[in-house]
C-alpha cells in the first residue's frame, strides 16, 4: 500500500461549523497547540486519578488536516493511531495517522476509507499485531497489518438475516475481541446489532436490533470484552442512546444493566478500571463494581444546558473550549504507563494527552 504525502485542498466546512471552526483548523496542529504560551497545564481527576492535560497533541503533517478525530489505539511498541472521519476534503486524504509516544508523525494512510473514519482497535494475533477498523460508508470491517496492508474486508453479513430488506443498513462503529480468537462487531449506526465472529472471521451468531428493552439497542456504538481480574469474561456494549451499558455472556445472553453513564460512547479497560468516554462532555473512569471513581474533564454546566434544551448540539467554536474540559470524547485509551489518550467528535478533530500525574 502507498503511503500518502501529497496535500489536498479543502472545501467549505458545514455552515453549522462556522468560521471560527474553520480558521482553528487550518492552523498548523503542534504538541500542546491549544494550551498558552507559557501557562500551566491543567489538571484533572482526584485522589489516586489524576491526569495532567495536553490538548491539540500530535504534530499534525501538512497533508492531514483533521476531521472529526473518532478513533484511538495504542500498539505495543507504543505508537498512536488516529482514526478520523475525513469529510472536510475535497478529494480522498488519509484517515488513519500513526505518531510515537512523543507525539511526532510516523506514517499515514486510509484513503479509501475517506468520509467514513471510525473504529480502531489493534489485536496480537502469534507474533504479529493486527488493525481492526470500522468505516461507516459502505460498512466494511477491515483487518489490516499496522502499515495498512489489509488482510480481508468483510462487508453487510448478510448471512445473518438482519438485511434482507434491501432498506436495512450496516454502518459499523466499532469492534472487540473474544478470547477464543474471534470477535464482535457493533452495527451501531446501522441496524442496531452486535455480531459474533469465529477466529476465521465466519458469522456465529447476532444479536439485538432497535428498542429500549433487555437486549435491544440503540446505537450499540462501542464494546469490549470485559475480563478484569475476579470477574467471568463478559461483553460490554455502550447502548448509547439508551444512556447505559449493556453485559452479555459470549454468546449474546443478556446479563445485567450498568447505569453511571450519559452518552457513552466506547470502553477500555486497565486492571480494575474500566475508561468509558462519553459524548456528554467527559471522560468517567468506573472501578472494579462498576461504581463510577470519577469524570475527568466534565463540563457539566454545558451538558446540563443541552441536555435542559432537550437537544444535542456540537460545540463547534475552539475560541470557547476550557482548558481541562472535554467537548464530545468519542474513543479513548490507555498507553503502557496508563496515561490516556482522548479523540472527540468535532469538526476540527482534537486529540489530547492525558499524562498520569497521581
């Protein structure tokens, strides 16, 4: 696969952006662009939680310019790979950008999956790590080698049933993996199932579908396999819409709910945490029971504002971003040091660093 370095121009972003946003964007993106010369870094979280912020992480080439940053992970050598929606361009640009721990660019690529830009999530698979990607337009799942290389692509499941109707559509937002080897994929923005794969990438079994009951989603948007010590192995899928979580046995038996959340969006987990972002302005950080430690970045006098008007709105003016608050976190991970690295649903793309400072 050929690497990108050319540059591409760029269209007028939605009206709804504004020109402030896109003024922000078109600015050179450099470590720490977002914070003021000379000020000191914020910090946020409490008690053993604690994370000193860097936001507008990533020196950002000139032939990228980020559009809604919607997915992180991390390898194990350490590198960081950016998933974002690629929209603002006038012709296809890369959607996927790997940087090292230090924040400088490695490499790109991901032109065909232009507009689209969504899931990442990086598996070792023997002696070699291995991309899985989510891209909504068209609803492929890819796995890929970390240079871009794909190794298959597997489109709408129509073995399952669910798209019969030629109207049903399968637009995946994320993936998670099963110990046996094979893994799950979460129709989040499509037809509202989780699907179940073997380690050949054969369909086992669906599950879901539209609704508000046990088992039933609305917009099944991120998952993870949840196997924190002292616990069974579980799935755990961010019912976003329905502002829960939803466990399930591996195979697709509903156990239990787990409220604390508002809008979440995907999970990880670290020993006893599980890291939850969430599209209503934080980051929360749940401990081994499920009980909420604490939101980093919490902007709850705008949540509690939209949320009061009864309507979601993109915040999509950078001159009113807070240092320390979050706007709409998409995906977040933890690196080996258990610092966080957080990516957010704006137009402008933001990427910030959380260093772990206690």
């Amino acid at each position: 696969m050929t690497l990108s370095a050319d540059n591409t121009t760029r269209r007028q972003f939605l009206q709804a952006a504004g020109t402030a946003a896109m003024t922000a964007s078109l600015a050179p993106a450099i470590l720490g662009a977002t914070d003021k010369a000379g000020a000191k870094k914020p910090i946020i979280g409490s008690g053993a939680f604690q994370y000193e912020v860097t936001h507008g992480w990533g020196e950002v080439p000139s032939h990228i310019r980020w559009g809604e940053t919607h997915g992180v992970a991390v390898d194990s050598a350490g590198l960081v790979y950016i998933k974002h929606r690629t929209r603002i361009a006038e012709t296809p640009m890369d959607s996927i950008a790997v940087f090292d721990p230090a924040g400088k660019f490695v490499r790109s690529w991901g032109k065909q999956y232009h507009g689209g830009g969504h899931g990442i999530d990086i598996r070792r698979e023997g002696n070699e790590e291995f991309l899985y990607l989510c891209v909504t337009t068209g609803g492929p799942v890819v796995k890929a080698t970390l240079q871009g290389e794909e190794v298959w692509v597997k489109g709408k499941p129509v073995e399952t049933g669910k798209y019969d109707d030629p109207k049903a559509l399968f637009k995946p937002t994320n993936v998670c993996f099963a110990p046996d080897g094979g893994f799950y994929v979460a129709d989040g923005y499509g037809s509202h199932f989780i699907h179940q794969y073997d380690k050949d990438a054969k369909w086992v079994r669906s599950w879901g579908g539209f609704g508000d009951q046990p088992g039933q989603f609305k917009t099944p948007h991120g998952l993870w396999l949840d196997d924190r010590p002292g616990r069974e192995s579980r799935i755990a899928v961010c019912d976003r819409a329905n502002a829960r979580l939803q466990y399930f046995t591996l195979d697709g038996r509903h156990i239990e709910f787990v409220s604390g959340v508002s809008f979440p969006a995907n999970l990880e987990t670290r020993g006893d945490l599980l890291l939850c972002p969430d599209l209503h302005a934080r980051v929360t950080l749940l401990g081994k029971d499920n009980q909420v430690i604490t939101h980093l970045g919490y902007d709850q006098a705008w949540t509690d504002k939209v949320l009061g008007g009864g309507k979601f709105t993109l915040r999509s003016q950078p001159e009113t971003w807070e240092p320390g608050k979050f706007l709409h976190p998409h995906d977040a991970c933890f690196d080996q040091d258990s610092n966080i690295f957080v990516v957010e649903w704006v137009l402008t793309g933001r990427v910030s660093f959380l260093k772990k400072v206690a």
